[in-house]
C-alpha cells in the first residue's frame, strides 16, 4: 500500500501540465449531464474502474463504492458551482484513473470503508471539475443529475463485466481491464492520449 501511495504522489506532481477537464461542450441540460462522462476517456476509465473494482471485492462493496462516488461527486460539484477551491484537482483526477486502474489491476482486498474513502477523494475531486463548469446563468441541477445517472450506469458497466468475466471463469480478465486502466491514465497524464 505504501509504494500505491507513493505512485499516486509522484502522479499528482507530475501531473500539472495535464488537465483532465478542458471544457465540455454545454452544461445546461440534463442531456448534457448524461452525455458528458461519455465524451472523454477519463470519465469512462474512472467510473468504469470503480465497477470493477467493487466487482472484485463483492459484498457491501458493490453498492457502496459506487454510491459513495455518485454522493461525493456531487457535494464535489455544489463546491465547484459555488466556487469553493478544492487543491489539486486535475491531477487528481488524472492520479484518479491510474490509482483506480491499479486496485483493480492488483486486486487489492481492502476493508470496505477504506474503499469506499479512497473512491470518495476521487469523487470529489471528479465532481468539483465538473461543477466548476457549469454555467453562471444555469442552477446546474438538471446537468449534475444527467451525469450522476450516467456516472452510475457506467459503474453498473464496470460491475457487469466483472460479474460476467467471473461466471465465464475468465476472472483474469478483469484484472487486465485494470491494467489497460492504467495505461489509459499514464496516456493521459503524458499528453499521448486525450
């Protein structure tokens, strides 16, 4: 666990001149919202990596970490909108998708609590991105929901893959799907991808 720490730090270092967040097109609908966490690499990764990881560890886990990541995104979000400054952010999200992809690729057994505090720092870090998007002039309520609905749906993509690979008996697989996590996340924290 101490050298997963140690990645995470050197990843959230080097990662200043990365920016996971751009800037995504419209903010003003619920639409917008579903369709957001589809339109960047990111996105997919991290909530994807969360079903799966959940998957892995079972039990209370597979609802939990991704309720507690849809919950604390959105907190995350009403302190983007309300300009409250949360440190580190894109990094962090960038950190967010190699770290993730690591559990799974690991598949680290931890307490559930744990996992879901660590999912939880993410998820905010996630929510205060987009919620520092989100127009001046919209409440922002209809685009959060939109994309907590979506953000949802891809953890259940994650879980579903991981359950399905498991009764295949093809388990390994979802560790592999960790490690292309991963590969996606250093892509994205060197500029490769985008």
């Amino acid at each position: 666990m101490k050298k997963m720490l140690s990645i995470v730090t050197l990843l959230l270092l080097g990662a200043g001149p990365a920016l996971a967040h751009p800037g995504h097109g419209s903010t003003a609908s619920f639409a917008a919202g579903i369709a957001h966490p589809f339109g960047g690499l990111d996105h997919i990764t991290v909530m994807a990596a969360v079903g799966l990881w959940a998957a892995l560890k079972g039990g209370r886990a597979l609802w939990l970490w991704p309720a507690a990541f849809v919950g604390v995104m959105l907190v995350g979000a009403a302190f983007g909108m309300a300009h409250v400054p949360v440190p580190l952010a894109e990094p962090g999200i960038l950190a967010s998708v190699v770290a993730l992809g690591l559990m799974v690729a690991l598949a680290v057994d931890l307490p559930v609590w744990t996992g879901a505090a660590i999912v939880a720092v993410f998820a905010l870090l996630h929510g205060h991105a987009h919620g520092t998007e989100v127009a001046e002039t919209v409440s922002g309520a209809e685009y959060m929901a939109g994309f907590a609905l979506a953000t949802a749906t891809l953890h259940g993509v994650g879980i579903g893959f991981a359950q399905l690979m498991t009764r295949a008996q093809l388990r390994p697989l979802v560790r592999i799907a960790g490690a292309v996590c991963v590969m996606i996340g250093a892509g994205l924290w060197s500029g490769v991808l985008a």
